[in-house]
C-alpha cells in the first residue's frame, strides 16, 4: 500500500504512505488517482484531504525510478497533478515535516494548503542540475511572489514552512496548524468549512507578475552567473520563472518541461544525480545488512596529537563525543591540544562557532601519557608515526588495556592493516579509519576493511562516520587503499609529462581547467612533496621494476618539499599561498630532460588530462576487479570527497563511462606506443577491457 485511504464523516483522507518520504513513484501516483476517483464517486464526501505518513508529507519523486522509463509512465506526475486539480470535489493539501520537489509541486496542484510547523520547503531540482518540471517553477511565484520563488528555486534550500507562511500576501498556505500532531484534525474542519465553496480556486488563475520584470530578471541572471558557473541548471531556473511571468499558464508549463527534459540529458545534471545515488550506496556494504546490529560508540581515545590526531579528535568533539588524546610525551600533548584549541579560536573569530560552544567542545576533550587511562572507551583510533615497529608497540598496548568489545581503529595511509590486526589477540575488532587532512575538514573517510574484521565493526564505524559528517567508502587492504593507490598513478604520469615536455604550471592549468581543485604539482606543494619521496624510495626496494619520472626526487633532494619549507614546484613568498613558477625548477626539469637525451614536444591539455585521468580509471579498474572497492560509485565518491576531482563530471569512473569505455581503451593504447611512458601500466586492465568490448559501463 503505498496510499490509504479513508473516509472520516464526509471528508476522504488520501494519505501517501512510501516510507522512507513518502516518494512519488509510479505505484503511489496510482493510489493518489484511485482514491481521487473514488472520492469523486462518492456521494458521502464532500473534500478531500490529501496528507502523508509518517516523517513526511513528500520528498518528492521516488530516487529508485530516477532515469527509468517508470518515471514517465501514466498517471506521471504532470498527470497527478492535473487529475488533483481536476478533482470536482475540493483538495486539501496537509502538510508537514517535508515537502520538497514533486511533493510540493503536487501541494500546488490542490485547492488548498494547510502546513504544520517546521515543515521543510523547497525545490531541491537545481541540486540534481535541474529544473522543477511538474510545474514548480510556474506555480510557486504565483503564491510567493517572482523574488521569494527564485530564491528558493535557484538555491534549492529549505525554508520553514512558518517563515513561508509569514511573507507578506502568500498564498502559499491557506492557514497554519498549530502543530503537526494536530495536523490532520484542523485539516478535516478546514475541508469542511470549504467544502461547498465554488469555483474551486487553482494557482494556476493566479496572477504573476513583476513590478521591474526586465531589470529584475536581468540582476538574477548576474547573480546566478557569477555563482553557478559550471552548472547549466540555474540560469535556467530564471528563465523558467521569468516564462511564468511573460507567458500564460500552460505556455510557461511546456517551457518548463521542455527546459526541463534538456537539463535532463546535460552532463552535470548527469553527474549530480550520479552523486545523489552513489552517496546513499556509499554506505551500504554487500555483505553487511544494513540491521546488523552495532556497538555503542559514546567515548573515543586518539593515540598521537599530531597533525592527523588532533583533527581526528575534533570531528568527534564537534559531534558531542568525548574524546582522551594520548600522546608519548607531555610536551606533543601540549602541541597537540594547544592546535584544536586554536584551531577552534580561529571559528570563532571567523564568527563560525560561538564561545560557549568552544567552552562545550574542549570540556569533552581529556589527555593523558598512560595507556592505563584509556581501557574504558569505546574505541580507540591511532594516528601515531607511520611506522609498523611503532604501529606494533602501540596496538599491543592498545590489546592490553582496552575493554572487551572496544574498536581499535588505525589511521595508517600505507601499511598493512591486516598485520596490524596480528598484534593483537582480537583481529576482529580492529578496521582501519583512514581520514584525510586536515580531518576535521575533509569529507573523505576510508574505511579499511582487514580480512578479519567483524562486520559490526563495520556497521559500526560507517554509522560513526555518518554522525561525524563524513562521507565513509569502504575499501580493502591495499597499498594506499582506493584514493592513495589511484593518486599514485596519476603523480607518475604528471612527472612523465615533465620529462616528455611539459613544466608544472603547464601540467596544473591543464587539470585546473579540467575542474580540479588543484593540479598534481600545486598539490604536492601542499602536502608535502616528501610524502611522495618516502613512498618511491620504498618502491626501488619493493618493486625496481616500477619505472618513475626522477624529477620529483631531484626536487626533493633539493629540500623543496612544498609550501611548508616556502619552497616546492613553486616558489612561495613568506605566509603565503600563491604557487609561483619557479626558474629553479624549471631550469632543473630542462638540465634532467637533457641529461637523459629528450627532445620536448609541445603536449595538448586534452592529452594531459587523459593520461593523467585514465591512469587513475585504470588502477580503479584495477581496484574493482580485486575487490577492494565493491562498486565504481564508491570510487567515485572517494575522489570527489577527498581529492578534489570535479563534482560536475561525477567522478573519474562517471567521467570515463560518459567518455565512453571504449574511447578510453582506444586512447590507453595510443599511450602505449610512447616509447617514454609506460607501455606496460597502459594495457587496460581486463575489466575496463571487457566492459569495453561489450560497450558497458562501469556504473
Ligand atoms: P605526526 O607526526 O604529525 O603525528 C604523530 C604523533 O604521534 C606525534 O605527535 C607523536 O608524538 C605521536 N606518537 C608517536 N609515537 C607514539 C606512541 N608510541 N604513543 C603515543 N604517541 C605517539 O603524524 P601524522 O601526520 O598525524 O600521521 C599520523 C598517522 O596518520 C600516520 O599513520 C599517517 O600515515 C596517517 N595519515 C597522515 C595523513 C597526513 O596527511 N598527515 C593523512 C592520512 C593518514
């Protein structure tokens, strides 16, 4: 049942039931216009309410139909709408919690409205990188006015339903409950006290109108311009609603399906919708049902206050939970708690966080030099040196003390959880929680799944990451896990373009222009070029075969690790950020070029974007195939999280499907035939080789 309905006296209630929000998919739309009809036969009723169950009135259309044929099958939305509006009898719209999207746009195909307080507003299409297109655009600024829609289309956002009902001449809500709970009764008077009203009014007669429409619309357009750049979707949005108020009714309504229909097919609204479904899959694991039951996580000891400790602590702080930092010696702890604090001083001088709650947050934080202290909590998260001697004598502590059942978690970037998991006696507790810097910004948690950790472990620490406002990708054990193990790849193709003929500005605008945050050099500079030093020194030992570009060790050897010793790829004056091209480097990247008897050649953009792009959608491959990712969606929210890559193209596994997998392959064997690249990396890994061959997708 994804509609009841039910006769209370002489008023039908239609109450939408399609748990978790009440989504409008095919099978609910149906159940709307059969209880539509049957009230209408009904000589008893004589108004009709329509109201929904549960935590919300309507979220709107069902995500599961999201770009399936359903979503267009009859009654659509257009034609829900319209039997609404056409219902002889009057329609009641009763609302509450949430109404967004189709769920509002069919609010405004009733007669009448009557809200709850604290219900949420909006029109979150643009978020999706389109437009309302069921009549959102056209109905909503005859009841808000032109201005107060816009906002609310353009931006998406939410308002409260009682800010909504205090604008000046609304016609949004005909009244306000007094509350949700008393929702539905004041909604079965209101029906009855307008039951034998006629005509039946419909936001469509209403009137919409601008005072300066042209110069109105034209500042919105300035506005949304300089805001929305590479998104299609808003700009559109002012058309759709300067249309409603140019055009009759149903004129505005085939502009705004039209506009809508195209937005549809754009690759940002593409990658937006993309996004939308693979962060919800992001969090569910194959294997681990999403009721597994988990442990009670109220307290969290971080061994280590150091850069990555310190930041890890303040996203539990800032949940509420309490946090022990222990570190080895009294003055790091000092540091260590010396930087949230001012980390935290910084919010509130920026006016981001309010003294009282600075207060609150450092009263949840307790330090201490002895493990002794810390075998009451719940879990315990090390983020000591990146050393498997260090990490040893520290999870063997950790077996020691902790109390039966606690999670011990590692920060490792690089080393084998699994070994890590051996030095103790309860490998099964122990997952790897790989936060990225700074932690307490980036969005980014990977969740390392050892070979013997329990799946409530998991379910656990995903639910923990979700509280801490991250977005967790589980991934196996691996080498740099999924992100890391796919940057690597990326950074060995940017130090071949070096050699081949590129310098590193050329490299960084190329990325840049392609949408990263941050080139592969510029972000270098930023973390530390000797992070990257220490990995390929590792790598001559481990794997000699592996072939590198030797430019980045000759910087480092140079001690140009980056913004931090004011010197990397880029020169950096004193306290600032501005990456400045270097003559230095670049005389040194020419002198190696020649030492190793390179003629350059001029390299498009088009070229280093692919090879630099490619080689991360080939280890991914990679990593799909060996498991350590269960699905391409998660490696595409692992880059878009953590690594900068750009939302509007979805991911690179998103990116390299609309590319085409086929094309991809074809340009991986053009790198191939580079006597300078390495022909080896380039042979397509077999799953992108099959999916290629048999023209699918890898999402
Ligand atoms: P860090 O050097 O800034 O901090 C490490 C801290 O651990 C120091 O304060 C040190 O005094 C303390 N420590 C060392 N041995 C200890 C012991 N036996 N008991 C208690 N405290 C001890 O290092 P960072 O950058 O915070 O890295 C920590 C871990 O996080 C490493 O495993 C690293 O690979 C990982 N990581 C680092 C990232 C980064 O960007 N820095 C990103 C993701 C992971």
């Amino acid at each position: 049942m994804t509609a009841q309905y039910q006769v209370h006296g002489d008023i039908a209630v239609i109450t939408l039931n399609n748990p978790p929000v009440n989504g409008l998919g095919l099978a609910t739309r149906r159940a709307v216009t059969d209880g539509l009809a049957q009230a209408n036969a009904d000589t008893a009723v004589k108004a009709i309410v329509l109201t929904g169950a549960g935590k919300a009135f309507s979220g709107g259309a069902d995500i599961k139909e999201f770009d399936t044929p359903e979503a267009m099958r009859e009654p659509n939305l257009l034609s829900m709408i319209l039997a609404i509006e056409n219902s002889a009898k009057p329609v009641v719209a009763a609302i509450h919690s949430v109404c967004m999207g189709g769920g509002l746009e069919t609010a405004l195909g009733c007669h009448y409205r009557i809200a709850a307080p604290g219900c949420n507003v909006a029109l979150p299409e643009v978020k999706l990188g389109l437009i309302p297109g069921a009549g959102g655009t056209q109905r909503l600024p005859r009841v808000l006015g032109v201005e107060a829609a816009l906002n609310m289309i353009v931006s998406g956002e939410p308002v409260k339903s009682e800010l909504l009902a205090s604008l000046p001449g609304q016609k949004l809500f005909d009244k306000l409950a007094a509350s949700a709970e008393s929702l539905l009764e004041e909604a079965l008077i209101f029906a009855r006290s307008i039951a034998d009203a006629r005509p039946l009014p419909l936001v469509r007669n209403l009137k919409c109108k601008h005072p300066q429409g042209d110069a109105y619309f034209q500042f919105a357009r300035n506005m949304v311009k300089g805001m929305a750049k590479n998104y299609p979707a808003p700009l559109k949005c002012v058309d759709a609603v300067e249309a409603a108020t140019k055009q009759k009714f149903d004129a505005g309504m085939a502009f705004e399906l039209s506009t809508f229909l195209n937005l549809m097919w754009t690759p940002e609204s593409r990658a937006l919708r993309h996004i939308f479904a693979a962060e919800r899959a992001a969090s569910k694991i194959p294997d681990v049902p999403a009721d597994t039951a988990q442990r009670a996580i109220n307290s969290v000891a971080i061994i280590g206050a150091g850069t990555m400790g310190g930041g890890i602590a303040m996203n539990f702080l800032n949940a509420g939970i309490p946090v022990k930092l222990l570190e080895a010696k009294p003055e790091a702890l000092e540091r260590g708690l010396a930087t949230i604090r001012k980390n935290y001083e910084a919010q509130v001088a920026k006016g981001k966080l309010k003294q009282d709650k600075l207060d609150q947050r450092m009263g949840l934080l307790s330090t201490t030099l002895s493990y002794d202290d810390l075998g009451d909590a719940d879990m315990v998260i090390e983020a000591v040196f990146e050393d498997m001697g260090v990490k040893k004598s520290v999870f063997q502590e950790l077996d020691r003390v902790m109390k039966p059942g606690a999670i011990l978690a590692s920060n490792t970037s690089t080393l084998d959880l699994d070994q890590i998991a051996s030095f103790t006696q309860r490998p099964q507790d122990v997952v790897g929680t790989h936060f990225f810097s700074p932690a307490n910004v980036m969005k980014l948690l990977e969740v390392v799944r050892g070979k013997a950790t329990a799946k409530d472990v998991l379910a656990t620490v995903m639910a923990l990451g979700k509280k801490i406002k991250k977005t967790s990708v589980v991934s196996g054990v691996c080498d740099g896990f999924i992100g890391n193990r796919m940057i690597e790849q990326y950074g060995r193709q940017a130090g071949f373009l070096l050699d081949e003929g590129c310098t590193p500005a050329q490299v960084d605008k190329a990325v840049e222009k392609f949408g990263f945050a941050m080139g592969p050099f510029r972000m270098g500079d930023l973390a530390g070029n000797d992070i990257g030093w220490a990995i390929r020194k590792r790598r001559y030992v481990e794997m000699p075969g592996m072939k590198y570009s030797k430019t980045a060790d000759l910087l480092c050897e140079l001690g140009r690790f980056g913004q931090k010793t004011g010197a990397g790829w880029y020169d950096y004056q004193a306290g600032k950020r501005d990456a400045v091209p270097s003559a230095l480097v670049e005389k040194m990247v020419v002198d190696h070029r020649a030492s190793l008897g390179i003629t350059p050649r001029k390299i498009s953009d088009e070229e280093i974007v692919q090879r630099l792009v490619y080689a991360m959608v080939n280890e991914a491959a990679h990593i799909l195939e060996e498991g350590i990712a269960s699905k391409a969606s998660d490696i595409d929210m692992v880059y878009l999280t953590g690594y900068g890559f750009p939302i509007y193209r979805g991911g690179p596994m998103h990116y390299a499907d609309q590319v085409g997998l086929f094309n991809v392959v074809q340009a991986m064997q053009r790198f191939a035939q580079n006597p300078l690249d390495d022909a080896a990396f380039w042979t397509p890994a077999p799953l992108l080789a099959k999916l290629a061959a048999e023209g699918k997708t890898f999402n």
